[in-house]
C-alpha cells in the first residue's frame, strides 16, 4: 500500500496541471464562440422558441423533462464519482479512484469559472416552465452529464464484451445527448450553452484521460486504448475488480 500510494502521490497534480492546460487552450475558442454570436444568434433563439412553444403545450412531457433534469442533475453526478471513487480506492485501486475524483472537480471548477468569464443571461421567456440561477454559459447539467456518464463509461469498459462496450458508448451519448436537451427544451439554457458544456466536459475528460495513461505507462504497464478498453484495462487481470 506504502508504495502504490507513493507512486501515485503526483498523479492528482499531474490530472489537475493537463486538465487546466488543455481547456485552457479551449477557452479563447469558446469565448470567440459565444461573444461573436451576441447578440443572440438565430440558431438559439428559433429553438428557445420552438421548443418553449412545445412545453406550454405538452405539460405531462415537461414534467417528465423537468424528472429528468433533475435526477441527472451536477449533484447526482458528484455523488455517484464520489461514492464509486471510494469503492475504488477500498479496493486498491487509488489511480482510477483519483482520476475520477479530479476529473469531475476540476471540470466543475473550470465550468463554474466560465460562467463568470462569459456571463451570458439565461432566456427570457414569456410565462417560463421552469427557472434556474446564475449565468447560462456553459451548461453545468450538460457539463457534468458528460464528465459523469465518460467517468462511469472508461471504468466500466474493461468488464465488458465487445457488444457491452458499443451498448455502454451508446448509453453514455444517450444521458449526455437527454440531459442537454431537457436544459433548452425547458427554456434555461440556450443551445450553444450546452454545447459548450459537452465540448468543455470532452476537453477534461481527454486531458485527464491522457495524464493517466501517461501515468501507467511510468509504472511499467502496456500502453492501452482508452476509448475501447477503458483507463484501466489490467484492472480485470489483476483481480483488483469483481463484477
């Protein structure tokens, strides 16, 4: 234990230092992104109004919008990272368990600093169907969907058959793509704000993916295949991990 936990005592620094630098770089795209669509772009603005036309009209499908949104929500999305991250670590797995924990963190934290750099207004709809706080760009739901469920999808790979792991990319794109559609379909976000979010959850998740695989190359493991064995794959072999 004294040695695994001394071989991995950079690796929350080294998740944290690549996540910062990769979406770093992203962040004057981003900006140029939104700031050169403002005033509104016709794009966001056609499908707030659509859509806000559709929920008036469809309270049961936006109750069922609102459920969603809900139960998919950032702090679902924390809850089960932690909760799995200390199921990791019971079971010496410290790398997986610190990869996930900084990868949703510092994606939360860089997310929450967006908002304050852009700070982009919500939508302002005529007899709204639901409100939420703070600034709308990027979208945190959308955001943490996407860290939560790519978190979930790359520890979960290496159990899986060949037709589990296309089942899984598919579940994975299917809670992103839900989630993001609930915030614009329930009129608080816009739908570059989502985009953005989904966009800036992929940037972390490949920084953090990258600074891993880097890391168990250094501990003398084979170079692996993140997006079809998962970021742990020896973890299986090894016996650290039961289904």
């Amino acid at each position: 234990m004294a040695t695994r936990l001394r071989g991995e005592h950079g690796l929350p620094i080294r998740l944290t230092i690549a996540s910062v630098t990769v979406v770093t770089l992203t962040i004057p795209f981003m900006l140029l992104l939104v700031l050169a669509k403002l005033p509104l772009n016709p794009l966001d603005a056609r499908v707030a109004h659509d859509l806000h036309v559709y929920a008036r009209a469809n309270p049961l499908v936006t109750d069922l919008l609102i459920v969603w949104t809900d139960v998919f929500g950032p702090w679902s999305w924390r809850a089960v990272v932690l909760v799995l991250a200390v199921w990791l670590w019971r079971r010496r797995r410290e790398g997986a368990a610190l990869w996930a924990v900084t990868t949703i963190v510092v994606g939360g934290l860089v997310g929450w600093l967006l908002k304050i750099i852009v700070d982009r207004a919500r939508p302002s709809l005529p007899d709204p169907v639901a409100l939420a706080p703070g600034m709308a760009f990027p979208s945190g739901h959308a955001l943490h969907a996407t860290l939560g469920a790519g978190i979930l999808l790359l520890l979960a790979l290496p159990h899986l058959p060949a037709w589990g792991r296309v089942a899984a990319w598919a579940g994975a794109v299917f809670m992103i793509v839900t989630v993001s559609y609930t915030r614009v379909a329930l009129g608080v976000h816009w739908v570059s704000d989502v985009l953005g979010g989904v966009v800036l959850g992929v940037a972390v998740l490949a920084a953090t993916v990258a600074a891993f695989e880097t890391w168990r190359r250094q501990q003398g493991r084979r170079r692996a295949s993140p997006h079809l064995e998962g970021v742990e794959p020896e973890a299986v072999r090894t016996g650290h991990d039961r289904y």
